[in-house]
C-alpha cells in the first residue's frame, strides 16, 4: 500500500504566505462593505484605486478561496500598492504614476466583447456572458515588461483557450487579435497621438490555446482595479508585459498577422512574439536582467520568463533571434 | 549696499540653497514602486534643466541689462555637473549594481546611453576649468572657446532624453524647444553681424 508521505506535498499546495495575507484582505474587505451596506456585483463598481482595505465597494463573493490555477508559482507576490501605482497604460497617461491618478477616465460598465473573425459564433457578448461558466482562479504568474522591471502577480483569472473555444474559431483562424477600448472623449490620452488607437495586440492561435494563456478580471482576491486594465484583460506571462492588453473590447479571429500596436510603432524594437528573452537584446535596454518591483538588486531574466518548460514547445524550429 | 555687492552677499547665497532643494526633494517625495528609476530620472532631469538654466544667465542678462547676474552663472553650471554626476552614479552604483562590463555593453550598444556618456565626459572639463586659477591659466579666449562645448552638451543632453523615450516625446520636445530658443538668442546677434558685413554698402 502506497502511502503519501507529509513531505511529499508539493510547495504549490501550500498557501503562499503572501497569498494567505491578501486572502484576509479580501475577507477585511467583505467585512467592510457588509458593514456599509454597500452590496451589489463586482461589475456596478468603480474603479479601486490604493490599497486594498482603503476600497471596500467592489469586491464579489466570487474572488475568495480560489483554487490555484495552471503552473502558479509560490514565489513572492509583488505588494498590491506597488502594482497598482507603477502602470503603462497610455490611455491613462504616460508616465507610470498617470493611470491611477486617471483611473476614473475608464468607463467600465456597461462592458461588452465584440467577437468577430474567422469562427461560428461571432457576436456582441456582455462580460457577464463571457463570466458566465468560467471557473475563476488565483493564477500567480511573473510579469516582465520591456523596461526590464518585472512583478508577481495572483491574477483572477480563467482559461482563454476555454472562452475562445466557446466562440468556436474555424480552421482559417491562425491568429486572434484583441483590441483595448477606444473612448477619447473619457480617455483623454487618446486625443493625442502618442500611439496609433486603439491599442491592439494579438497571438498566433496555438500560443492563445496555451493554458498559461489568460484572461483576468481581478488580481489579489478582488476586481481588477482600472489602471490594471479593468474589466477583463490579457495576461500571457512568458511574453514582455505589452502583450497582455487590457481593457478588452474586441476579439477578432484571422488568418493573417494581426496588426499590434507597439510592433507597428516600431518594428526594429517590439516583435510581434514579444517572448521574454534574454538573449536579445532591446535597442534601449539589455534584457538580460530585471529588477522585481520591490527589490533593490537586479536578477537575470530567464528565457519565456521562466515558463520555457511549458511554451518553448510552441516556437520549436523558430530562429527566436529573427522572430523575437 | 551695490547690486555687485548684493547678488554676491545675497541673492549668491539664497540661489545656492535653492538649488539643494531638488536633492532634498528625493529624502521627501515619494520614491515609487521602482525607487532606482525614479532617483535616476529625478536627478537627470535636474542635470538637464540646470544646463538650461545655464544657458539662460547670457540671454537674461542681455534682456534685463543687468550685467551682474553673469555671477551667479558658474555655480548654475557646476550644479548642471552636480546633478549629471549623481545621475551618473546612479546609474553605475545602484542601477548596474557596479557591473562594468555590463555598462560598457549599455555605452557601446543603446545609442542613448551612448550619447548620455559622452555628455556626461564633456562635462568634466568644463567643471575642472571652472575655478579662477584655471581661467587665468587658460586664458581668457581660450576658456571661453572651451566653454561653448556646453552648447553641444545640452543639445546632447536633449537628444539623450529623446532617444530615450518609448513614444510620448511631449516632455522632451519641451526641453528641446527650450534650448533652440536659448541657442537663438545667441544666434541673433551673430546673424545681424554676418548681414551687416555682408550687405552692408561701406564694404
């Protein structure tokens, strides 16, 4: 009779300390809106700027005690207060402290995907549709942007293989794009031209099936504040932070390459792979290291940003150097 | 008391504690998620802007006729060097974490490291020939030749910080607008003196 030894529980069962203390934040919270009678679902919320216990509105019952999702790591989250004031997201402003202080520019309800493209089932679905039936979970990735700053992050999330195969893409969809939110009449930084709006990004269709691949809706137990990319958003963690776009309005299926909008800025510099590698270096910064938010010491960026095991697979017989 | 005598005894001194606040801003404001960025930017940005308000001690002196206020333009200069020396050693110290080699590869390879060093080396001998000995042992037409490399070492300083940008050049641009407006008050005089020896029906 085989018997399991004590030991031989995985450290991935174990709750993270960290996890353990932003699950007890979350708790504080509910206690907090309970007490303020402040009810209703995590979508007739605002936006939640600071740290956790300051915005106690916006939390769901659905955000507590979720199961670990696929390859969650058990290394030290990032502090809340640190992800949530430290953003690129231009459509809030340019410099990193700019999106929380415009956090209110972004409208997040009513909020609907457009589905279109190559696949069975295009259409204009309301976020709670595309919620609805997707089994959420605290998957705790590595983030590594361009800038060669990098974080951890317990996102709550689910599959985004599962909920494109519910938009059942045909055999012509190579590729999915995805586009952010195009409201310049809000989103004052789309008056300008600092980018080509709105922004877009896409994957090849094999990396979006991936099941590191991610759609988030929340990060540390709770919703996902504004300037994180609320209401739903891309998280790929083997590839630079650019890819992962946030406030998703549009899901288009195609055949070809889809358009992306840091690679069409500038092409010597962001590919449309966009892999975390060390070996290729950016024209503005050396990739070979980073520096975790947090932390005064630099460390080496690893190849996929640590998820080689799980994605080099997909680029094998690739030249990465060519296509970085 | 003279206006010689009170930019010296007073408005000198008052100007030199002014220009600490920058650096005691960074024991106050809030450092951020990356604290090493912020110190970097913060005192390159400081570095950049004394260069310019460098620049605009001739200018200013012209426009309000004030002649003494060229008094105050050394020690505008030197704190120019004072913030590109901290940001420097910013970057090599904290930034690098002391990696030599990994600096070297930074300075050969991104062209805006690149420029940003070769700003920083150009200003050293402007600092070492700032005091009164090295003046009166250069001469005066000779330290003023030296001097005007401070012309490239802002436009440096500008394009460093253009080149460094992902896309939003708005900040940059500002600064470059205000150096080619610095730089045109100099060219003026000189483009009036070139027309008149060139037209000018006497020659």
């Amino acid at each position: 009779m085989l018997i399991k030894k004590p030991d031989e529980i995985k450290s991935s069962e174990l709750t993270d300390e960290s996890v353990y203390k932003s699950r007890r934040r979350f708790l504080s919270a509910i206690a907090a809106a309970t007490g303020l009678s402040i009810g209703g679902g995590y979508l007739l919320s605002g936006n939640a700027v600071g740290k956790p216990e300051s915005n106690a509105k916006s939390d769901d019952a659905r955000f507590a005690d979720l199961p670990d999702g696929p390859y969650s790591t058990d290394e030290e989250v990032s502090e809340y207060s640190d992800v949530t004031t430290y953003n690129n997201f231009y459509e809030l402003g340019t410099s990193k402290e700019a999106p929380a202080r415009n956090a209110h520019q972004l409208i997040t309800q009513p909020w609907s995907v457009t589905v279109s493209g190559e696949c069975d089932k295009p259409g204009v679905y309301n976020l709670e549709d595309i919620l609805d039936k997707q089994p959420l979970e605290d998957r705790i990735y590595r983030l590594r942007c361009v800038e060669t700053w990098s974080a951890v992050i317990p996102w709550v999330g689910f599959s985004l293989a599962d909920t494109l195969k519910r938009f059942q893409p045909n055999s012509k969809a190579k590729y999915v794009q995805f586009v952010t939110i195009h409201d310049p009449e809000n989103l004052k930084t789309q008056n300008t031209r600092v980018l080509d709006w709105p922004y877009r990004e896409g994957l090849r269709i094999d990396e979006a099936m991936h099941p590191l691949a991610t759609l988030a809706v929340g990060m540390y137990g709770r919703i996902l504040p504004n300037q994180n990319g609320a209401p739903l958003r891309l998280v790929v963690p083997w590839k630079y932070g650019f890819k992962s776009i946030k406030s998703i309005v549009a899901i288009h299926f195609t055949n070809e390459e889809p358009e992306a909008t840091w690679n069409m800025l500038q092409p010597s510099e962001y590919g449309f792979y966009a892999n975390v590698n060390p070996a290729v270096s950016h024209p503005r910064w050396s990739q070979s290291k980073e520096r975790r938010l947090g932390e005064w010491l630099k460390r080496e960026t690893l190849p996929f940003n640590g998820y080689a095991e799980q994605v080099a697979g997909l680029y094998s017989g690739m030249d990465l150097k060519k296509f970085f | 008391m003279t206006r010689s005598k009170l930019i010296s005894h007073v408005v000198k001194p008052l100007l030199f504690a002014v220009c600490l606040i920058p650096l005691l801003l960074l024991g106050i404001i809030d450092l951020g998620a990356n604290p090493i960025e912020t110190l970097t930017h913060h005192t390159g940005d400081w570095a950049l802007r004394f260069l310019l308000i460098t620049l605009a001690v001739t200018p200013l002196q012209k426009l309000t006729g004030i002649g003494e206020i060229v008094r105050v333009r050394r020690m505008l200069g030197l704190y120019a060097f004072f913030y590109a020396v901290l940001h420097a050693g910013i970057y090599f110290v904290l930034d690098q974490g002391l990696d030599f080699r990994a600096v070297v590869a930074d300075v050969i390879e991104r062209p805006y490291i690149t420029i940003g060093f070769a700003v920083f080396l150009s200003l050293i001998p402007l600092a070492a020939t700032s005091t009164n000995a090295m003046m009166r042992r250069l001469g005066g037409r000779r330290w003023k030749r030296l001097h005007r490399i401070v012309y490239l070492s802002a436009l440096g300083a500008v394009v460093h910080f253009l080149w460094l940008v992902k896309a939003d050049l708005r900040e940059p641009l500002i600064y470059l607008a205000i150096l080619l407006l610095l730089l045109a008050f100099r060219t003026a005089p000189l483009l009036t003196r070139f027309r008149s020896a060139v037209f000018s029906p006497d020659h």
